[in-house]
C-alpha cells in the first residue's frame, strides 16, 4: 500500500506499524530526538509499535536541525 | 574616596544582576542573550561561539529527516553537553496549525514545552501574520505550552500576547538577518512600558552595539543568530555582544542622562580667567 512520508510517496505492507515504517526506512525506533506525526497528529514514541497505519496516510518524521 | 564607595557600589549591583540575570517562566538564566545555531561556518566555530557568548538557551529549527541520508548529525547531544537549554521554534510555518504541528513535534522529539512561536506572513521580509500568531499563541497555550512568540515591534499585539500568558515576548528589531539593527526604538520603549512579562528583542541584530542598544531600551534580552554566526569572526562577534549586553544593560540600571537640544558646560563657569 502507499503512503506518503516527508511528502514522498513510500510503498510499505498491509498492516504495517510506525515502527515497522521506520524500519523500513533504516532509522532506528530509539533515535533520540526525532518525532512522528501520522495525518497531523503527534503519535508517542511509546505508540510506534502498536500504531497501524493505512493507505494514503501522511507521515511526517521530523527532528531538529540547526536554527535560528 | 566618595567616588571608590560608589564604585564599588556598583561592581556589587552589577555582580548581584550577573547572578540572576533573566527569569523567563520558572527558569532563571545568568545571560541576557539567546543564540540561534544556524549558519555557522562549521559546528566548531558554533559551540566556540556560544560559550563566548555565555549564553545559556540557544533556538533549534524542527524539519523533516532526510530519508536518503542516514548519517545525521547529533546538533542537540553537542548542544546538550555544553549544558545549554534547547529552545526549539517553528520557523518557517506560515499558518497558526502548522505552528502548533511543529511545537508538538518538538514537544516529542526534545523533551520540552518551550517553543520560539513563529508564524510567518510573508516570505520575503519574513515579517510575522499577527492573526495566525495570535491563533497559534493561544492555542500552544491551552496545551501547557510555554510560548515565546516572534512578533512585530507593535505595542498592541505585544500586549495581546502578555494578557493571555505569553512567557515572554519578542519584537523583531529589524527583518530576520537583516543586520539592520533596532529600526523603531520608540515602540521598543512603548512595549517596556506597557508588557510585565520579558522583553526580547529577536530579530534584525548586526552588531554588538545594536544588543547595548535593547539593552538600554529595558529589554530584557536579545536573541540573535546571523550578527555572530556570518560575522568575519563569530567567536569574537560573540564575546562583543557579551560585553555590550552587560554594558548596555548596566547602562539602563545606572539610568542615562535626559537628551538636551544645546550644550551644558561640565566644567565650572566661576573663576574664568578673564572676566
């Protein structure tokens, strides 16, 4: 199924968790200081793994960079 | 010896005024100065820099990971080591929603319900939409956010944001990077007279004696990034607004002399020779 994250389309399986997505993505599920939002809301790191989640959702995986 | 006592008066105000310089919510800070962490020329050069500074609270950016590069860098475990608090802001968001999506991301992924609140309005002065900040002010409110907002140097809006539980506030001197310093201190000086709450000026800064300037307006502090990060010499830029916030600020305490039209003579008038 198809999702999108970081506004790029990503093919993932039916069924699929944030944290298996993460997987996915080669980034580690204990990342310090990076954050998930799935359709616009926040989801905690303590709700990765049992977090589902569906076609045509938007994931946003974020941390921080330099600023000013 | 007159002059000795009261010097050494001084030296003690000014030592007790180090030790508890600036108190935004709870937290107390020994520095006036908020630095942001971009546009260094190396992190090196960044974290030389902030501790010239003496800063004690530097500002991140939240953005998205970079999915086709794994080798991240660690900015927030270098920052932390120092001992700096990280005060993440929403730059970049030009919408009250997005804001309050990016301070809850940061909420998450730092640890902390700071947030630097910036909605901006317009992509090439990067001048704040006031309506959409007022939104978002409120909104990170309800949620027990502490908010910091980057607002335009206008009383009103200033006021709106301390009435409804802003931690602080943080009038633009001049447009983000522009180096051009404070451009309307009479409202600076309004806005002193009409929030309770910290007065930070962020925003426009190019030099050391633009922040001995707010400082000597009664701001309370003065966050800046560009004036140190793209100086010929961030390190030394840095200790310079050091010196010129503690001066600039000792200036307010010691309370400046009235501007006059013509010339007061300093040196006695009797016993000229000649007449």
């Amino acid at each position: 199924m198809n999702v999108s994250v970081n506004g790029k389309e990503h093919i993932t399986h039916e069924g699929a968790s944030l944290a298996s997505l993460l997987e996915d993505l080669s980034i580690s599920r204990d990342e310090k200081g990076i954050a998930i939002a799935l359709d616009y809301e926040v989801i905690p790191r303590d709700l990765w793994e049992r977090t589902v989640i569906s076609c045509g959702m938007k994931i946003e995986v974020v941390r921080a960079v330099a600023g000013g | 010896m007159q002059m000795k006592v009261e010097s050494n008066e001084l030296g003690v105000k000014s030592k007790e005024s180090r030790a508890k310089q600036l108190k935004i919510a709870d937290k107390e800070f020994a520095s006036r100065l908020i630095l942001g962490t971009s546009r260094y020329p190396n992190p090196n050069v960044m974290l030389d820099a902030l501790e010239a500074s003496g800063t004690e609270m530097v500002t991140v950016a939240i953005r998205r990971i970079n999915l086709t590069d794994g080798s991240r860098e660690s900015l927030i475990s270098l920052l932390k080591q120092k001992g700096l608090q990280i005060l993440p802001n929403t730059a970049g968001c030009y919408t009250a929603h997005e804001a309050v999506l990016t301070a809850k991301l940061a909420r998450e992924a730092l640890g902390t319900n700071w947030i630097k609140l910036e909605v901006i309005g317009d992509d090439e002065t990067l001048f704040p939409d006031v309506s959409e900040l007022l939104k978002g002010a409120e909104k990170l409110l309800s949620e027990g956010f502490v908010v910091l907002p980057y607002c335009n140097d206008d009383p009103v809006t200033c006021k709106k944001l301390s009435d409804m539980g802003c931690a602080a506030v943080m009038p633009l001197g001049a447009p983000i990077g522009s180096g051009m310093g404070i451009r309307n201190p009479y409202n600076i000086q309004i806005i002193r007279e009409l929030v309770t709450v910290p007065l930070i000026i962020d925003a426009g800064v190019g030099t050391a004696s633009d922040v001995a300037i707010a400082m000597e307006l009664g701001c309370d502090g003065v966050l800046l990034n560009t004036a140190v990060a793209q100086a010929k010499h961030p390190v030394a830029m840095a200790r310079a607004v050091k010196l010129a916030a503690e001066a600039g600020r000792l200036a307010y305490e010691a309370g400046r002399i009235p501007r006059k039209l013509f010339a007061l003579a300093s040196s006695p008038v009797e016993g000229l020779i000649g007449k």
